[in-house]
C-alpha cells in the first residue's frame, strides 16, 4: 500500500513541548484530512507558532509524533517535507530577485531537476494572477502580491498540505476576501491547517476549527456548530470605520469603540433589517471592513474556553 496515498496529510499524537519548566503544547493528538480545511485558533501564547514549527519540522517536541501522509517529520524528514508547502506569517523574499527569479530559485532547491519549474511556474502566475509584477524585484511588491508570491511558492511541487500563518494579516478587505476566495478553491485540492486570529475567516474559510488555550487542544468541531449559527438567523457582527461613531435607528443596536475609528456593531436582526443597517452606514460615509453573522456565536465560544467568560 502507497503510504503517502492512504494517510491523512497531518497526524499528531501525544505531541508536546517544554521550554524549560514552560509547558508551550501539551499532548496534542488531531489530524487533518484530504480535502479538508482546518483552522487553528488560540489566543496569543496558547501554542500556535509552536505547534507549527512542530508540524513544519523546525522544531522538535519534547514528547509525541507527527507524520505528514504517513511520514515521520523527524525520522523521514525529506520524505515528510516533500508534502509539505509552508506560508508563514512574514514571507521571507530576496529583494533584488524578480517574482519570476524567485519563484524559479524555489522550484531549483525543491527539485534540483527543475521539473517543479517546468511544469508549476507558468500555471500559478496564471492561477495567483502575478502577471502585473512578474518581473519586478519583490522589494518593492505590496504586502498582497507578497503573500500572492508566498502561497506561489508554497504550492511549488504539489504538496498534499498547505499549512498557512495568518494569511490575511495586513491585507486590505477587498485582498482579505480574495484571498480566502483563494484558499477555499486550494481546499478541494490540498489539506490545508490555517493558523488565524480571524474568527470570521475561521467561519468563511473552514470546515473544522481547532481552539488552543494554554497549550492544550480545548475543542474541535464545525464552526457553525461551535457557534450554534447553523440558523441564517441570530446576533449579526460588523466592523466599520469612522471619524464619529455610527448612527443606527435601531436603539438596541451595540455600537462598540475600538479605538482609531473603528467601530463594533453589533445587532439581532434578520435580513430585512441587516440589509437596512448596512445601507444606513454606507450611505452615512462608513468604510464597512466586516458584516457577518454568525461571528458572535463563535466569539462567545471562543472567550468562554480561552478566558472562562460566558455563559454555561
């Protein structure tokens, strides 16, 4: 039996690390399958860049295993790594490299043969649509058509498993919702673990969530069933930005201060009175950033497991 084509792309058992007398990740046992979208969620310090480094293999645990399409990351590492496509939080790039010299020097470490960059180069300038900055030094791309060149180069060689770092962060929202548009299409062809502080991106984005507090795995399930939102009804979550805070007719509508001009909102509405709401805020000038439904009920799950407040 092909070991790498009957087992799951992720499997961690037991799987622990100490700094010193600090427990960081303690007995983390949970795979991820083909096809499979699985969002890693923790406040921060509850274990989640060191679960990575774990999984990538940059970090050796104190106790447990993980195989990667069967693949021990320590005893068969290569064999391991080759399944492997990783975007990290910061995507390291050489500067004075073009797109196109970059990527080429990838594919040329990840297969001396250079038959990745044969056969892969040319379909994901087409597929990340990269075309406008193919030859222009990296130094100077945007922080979108970065994270664009780091899931180009993740996806060099085909791997069975994308593990992602917070790949939204410092996008703009019209870059946020394309490239979870992005992710959701990889997701019918790779397993994919994304690492995210997002709550929305976790209910858009996957099929299961995994929450970490204080280095231990404290739920796993759905996120709509985490969220008890499975119903198209229910609180409604929005973000906006404005100089003033935001005017809403509804007097038992939550307009929250963040700070920096941007507002919470949050409303029990259904969609007449949603649809209403969001006219209102734009027609008033607000730059809406965020307006789901949905999120609330996650939050909420999210706080009581990682903070103990909630309710039962």
């Amino acid at each position: 039996m092909n070991t790498a084509v009957s087992a799951p792309p992720v499997q961690a058992d037991g799987l622990t690390r100490d700094f010193g007398s600090v427990r960081a990740v303690s007995e983390l046992t949970f795979r991820v399958d083909r096809g499979e979208i699985v969002g890693l969620l923790g406040p921060n310090g509850a274990g989640k860049t060191t679960t990575l480094r774990m999984l990538t293999g940059s970090l050796i645990p104190t106790a447990g295993s993980v195989r990667l399409c069967g693949f021990d990351v320590l005893r068969e590492g290569p064999q391991a790594r080759a399944r492997l496509g990783f975007l990290p939080e910061q995507m390291p790039l050489y500067g004075e490299m073009t797109v196109r010299d970059f990527l080429g020097f990838v594919a040329g470490i990840k297969d001396p043969s250079r038959r990745i960059g044969r056969e892969r180069i040319a379909p994901l300038r087409e597929r990340l649509d990269l075309g406008a900055v193919w030859d222009r030094p990296t130094r100077v791309l945007s922080r979108g058509f970065r994270q664009r060149v780091g899931l180009a180069q993740a996806l060099l060689g085909d791997p069975d498993l994308l593990i992602l770092d917070e790949p939204t962060a410092g996008l703009d929202p019209n870059q946020i919702r394309e490239f979870r548009s992005t992710v959701r299409d990889l997701g019918r062809e790779h397993a994919i673990l994304l690492s995210t502080h997002i709550l929305p991106e976790a209910l858009e984005v996957c099929d299961r969530v995994m929450i970490l507090n204080q280095g231990r795995l404290v739920a796993v399930d759905r996120p709509d069933r985490l969220a008890g939102t499975a119903s198209p009804e229910g609180k409604l979550i929005g973000r906006v930005r404005s100089p003033a805070p935001p005017q809403l007719e509804d007097p038992g509508a939550r307009v929250l201060d963040e700070t920096g001009g941007l507002w919470r909102i949050e409303g029990d509405w259904d969609q007449r009175e949603s649809d209403a709401a969001l006219r209102a805020l734009l027609d008033g000038g607000a730059e809406v950033l965020e307006w789901r439904r949905g999120t609330a009920g996650l939050e909420e799950v999210f706080r009581r497991l990682t903070l103990g407040e909630g309710g039962s």
